[in-house]
C-alpha cells in the first residue's frame, strides 16, 4: 500500500502517453528521491506551460502569444504553406532544415467514424490564408500537404487537394513524397526519411 499522495502522483503519470502502470511507478518514485528543487521546477514547468501556452492566430501552431516564432520570422517564405494535422507534427519537420516556408496546423485529420469533419479541423482558415493572404504577405504559391500518411491522414489530403484545386487553381498542391512509411506518424519519423520525403513532395 501506497501513501495516497503517492498513490496520486503516479496515477496522473500513468494517464501520460506510453507510460505503463510499471513506468509510471518509477517516475514517481524517481522524483520522490530527487531534491525539492529539480521536482518543484518541473511542476512550475507544467504550470507554466498550461498557462502561457495558446495557438498563433495565423497557423495555429503552439505560440507564447498572439503568433508563434515562425509565423514571427521575416526570413521564412510566407508564399510556401506546409500543412500538419498537429502541432508535433511541426518538429521532426524543422530537424530536416528542408523546409523554409510557413506552416497550418489542421488539429487533427478527418475521420467520419470518430465524428472528425471538414468543420472541426481548420480547412476554412487554410482555405482563407490561401485567397486573402496577410497585409504585406505575398500570395501563396504552393500548398504542402503533409498530413500523416495513415488512412484517415491521406483522406484528409485528398480532401484538401481537391479544395485547395477549386478555389485557387493557380497555386500548386503537393504532397510529401514516398519515403514515410505508410501507418506510421511524423513524429517518430528520421530526420533522413523526413528530408528525402520534402525534397521529392509532388504534385496531386
């Protein structure tokens, strides 16, 4: 038997992703032994992060404030959108230093089954950011789609695809080339895999 703000602190890692009863246990007890200093910091960290974390208004990537540093950097091509289902997604991508465009993050990808349509994902901003661009911003030229290449990710392109043709067919729409495993997701993806995949994205 567990003391019950033991017993607390492990059920709460264990709602964690890929954290098993076992590990969650050992993280407890972990940061039992650790001094109060490294523990409380990591518990500001968490509450610090809940707090000032939002999305930026324009690609709805994780930001500090009303944009995220990409969308901030004047050095990116804002006439080069790629497009993620998650934030996550953003970060193997980044490691490839392939990529010097702008980013929309979907929140998600469709899936009919799990209630998930075209109106709960950000389709409609994608749709707006490519026809009216920002004051100042060029227009857009291309459009990557780089959803995850799973069932519900390649339904999700081809539906945008076909969107993205009908309402500006002078901008070109391309997807990550082969190279990613089909099932698998970007984050668990090699840097190498990622960069062949940009540089070889085609057209659909």
């Amino acid at each position: 038997m567990q003391a019950p703000s033991v017993q607390r602190l492990v059920t709460e890692l264990g709602r964690l992703p890929g954290i098993g009863q076992r590990s969650a246990q050992r993280l407890a007890f972990h940061i039992l032994r650790t001094d109060a200093d490294v523990a409380l910091a990591l518990a500001d960290a968490i509450r610090e992060v809940k707090e000032k974390i939002g999305v930026c208004e324009i690609c709805f990537n994780l930001a500090e404030g009303p944009h995220c540093t990409i969308c901030q950097d004047e050095r990116r091509d804002a006439a080069l959108i790629c497009v993620v289902e998650e934030p996550g997604d953003i970060v193997p991508l980044e490691r490839t230093h392939e990529y010097r465009g702008r980013y929309h993050v979907l929140g998600g990808a469709l899936s009919p089954i799990d209630g998930v349509d075209p109106d709960d994902l950000r389709i409609a901003e994608l749709y707006a950011r490519v026809a009216t661009p920002r004051p100042g911003d060029p227009d857009v030229r291309e459009v990557v789609l780089a959803t995850n290449p799973t069932t519900t990710g390649e339904a999700t392109a081809l539906h945008l695809a076909a969107g993205l043709h009908e309402r500006a067919p002078e901008v070109t729409v391309s997807r990550l080339a082969s190279g990613l495993p089909v099932g698998s997701d970007l984050e668990y993806a090699d840097e190498v895999t990622l960069g062949k995949a940009l540089a070889g994205r085609r057209a659909v």
